[in-house]
C-alpha cells in the first residue's frame, strides 16, 4: 500500500506540473481567440487523439455501469473547467487564477468523502483547510481585499474540476486513466463538435502562432496526456492523499505565468509558496483510511 501510495504522488507531481501551465497557455490564446472557443476547441481536439489511441489499442466500448461516472467526468473536466478557466483568463491574470485555483485540492478530498466514502482523518482536513486558507489569503492580498467577478468563474471551475478528478480517479481504478479520459472525451463530442464549428466561424479563427502555440498546449497536454499520469495517479494513491499535491500547483502556475507571459513572481509569492509546501507535507503524514 505505501509502495503504490508513492507512486501515485510521484505521477500526481508529473500530472501537477503538466496542468500548472493550463493557465498560462489559455490566457496565451484567448488573448486573441473567442474564450468558448479555446475551451470547447481543446476538447474536440483531445477527443480525435482520444479516438486515435482507442483504436490502436483496441479499446472496449464502456459498460453500462461506467457511462454515468463517465458523464460525470466529461461534464468536470472536459466541459466544465475549460470553459469557466477560460472565460476567466480573459480577464484576470494567470498568476490570479492559479492562487484562487489553489483550493481545488480540498474540493476533491471533499467530493472524494462524500461520493466514495474516503475517510480523511481530521488532521488531513486541517492542513487541507490550512493550505486552502493561505492561497485565499494570498488572492485576497492580489485582489486588494476583495474578489474579482472572475473569481466566480474561477470558484465553479474548481468545483467541476474536483467533481471531474474524483469520479475519473475512481473509474481509473477499474479502466485505466487513458481509457477514462478518453471515453469521457468521446462521449463529449457529438455535443462539442458543432459548437466549437459554429464559434470558429462567427469569431473567426485568426490568430497569431503564439495564441495557437497556446491552443496546442492545452489541448493536447492539458486535456490529454496530463490525465493519464493524474488518473493513474488518483487511482494509486487514492484522490483526497494524491489531491493534496495540487496544492502546488498556484505556485508552478505562477512561475509558468512569470516565464511564459513575464508576469511579475514576487517574494510575497514565494513564501506563500513555501508555506504551501510545509503543508503539502505534513498533509502527507496524515492518515487516510479507504
């Protein structure tokens, strides 16, 4: 059991690193792309990667009883944070949605608690809640005391997000997290497909190379090849331990922002930082029984 807990957070670590340039590279393209667009867009691009990969590896079609979880899946991750980080990167900074962004691990060890029983000691949930307190401290001070309305978006997208990694990671136990996401790609796409079409040609499509660089990012990395570390990762580790490395994640975002975009890092965010890492660390000692 310690064995695969330590490779669950090892491939939850590659899977944090992955999706902390998720931010950056959106607010790289819906400078200059329709928001709608990037999100649903990035999706229909995984789904033929998806569609791909299924069929060289053979793939089965889901059983009954995995299309719910599957649904719900797609509706998290495929539909709801790409769309709600996106509209939100049209108007906050990238360094701003990864601090708000930074209470999504408590929101996946409570759907975790409350959809599959995961029982968190109440020493995990109080460095959960320690570490969710710092970085909405943190986005308060940047905010000048208030939240933005981007902050509302931001806060729905941490909600579909956590929903999304709970019930992948838990239907990675029995498919395998490439079969989960790409499934739950599939599955979107019928929907997606003539959405994303129709946005393509009532905004257009003209961009720069750097707005689709970032298009390419997060669309093939950060809504497909992130997951199979993250899911195998959830699966392993088990989703309310392993979510707690996301508590990481606002600060690699905000090196992302400061070397991508040239966002200001500044040494406030830096012990923030490592006060985020202390917790993630003792989180870790904390016992979880599943």
């Amino acid at each position: 059991m310690v064995i695969q807990e330590n490779k669950g957070m090892v491939l939850g670590l590659v899977g944090v690193i992955i999706f902390s340039l998720t931010l950056p590279f959106t607010r790289m393209a819906v400078a200059e792309l329709n928001p709608v667009f990037v999100a649903l867009g990035r999706a229909v691009v995984a789904a033929c990667c998806s569609g791909i990969l299924l069929w060289m590896q053979g793939g089965k079609w889901p059983q009954r009883a995995q299309m719910k979880p599957l649904l719900i899946t797609a509706l998290g991750v495929v539909v709801g944070f790409p769309l709600f980080s996106s509209i939100a990167m049209a108007h906050v900074p990238a360094s701003h949605g990864a601090i708000v962004l930074g209470i999504l691990p408590l929101a996946t060890a409570l759907f975790a608690a409350l959809r599959f029983n995961e029982k968190p000691s109440m020493g995990f949930w109080l460095m959960a809640l320690l570490g969710s307190g710092l970085v909405i401290v943190f986005a308060l001070m940047q905010g000048g005391g208030s939240f933005q309305m981007a902050d509302l978006a931001l806060f729905v997208a941490v909600i579909a997000a956590a929903m999304g990694y709970a019930e992948g990671g838990r239907l990675s136990q029995s498919m395998g997290g490439q079969q989960v996401i790409s499934w739950a790609l599939l599955l979107a796409m019928p929907v997606l497909l003539p959405i994303t079409l129709w946005l393509g040609w009532h905004y257009g499509i003209q961009a720069s190379g750097r707005a689709w660089a970032g298009f390419a990012y997060v669309s093939v990395f950060s809504m497909f090849i992130g997951f199979f570390f993250w899911y195998k990762a959830l699966a392993l580790g088990g989703i309310a331990r392993v979510g707690q490395v996301q508590l990481l994640q606002p600060f690699l975002s905000l090196l992302g922002a400061a070397v991508i975009l040239g966002e200001t890092l500044s040494g406030r965010e830096i012990l923030f930082a490592l006060a985020v890492i202390v917790v993630v660390g003792f989180g870790r000692r904390m016992n979880i029984r599943r």
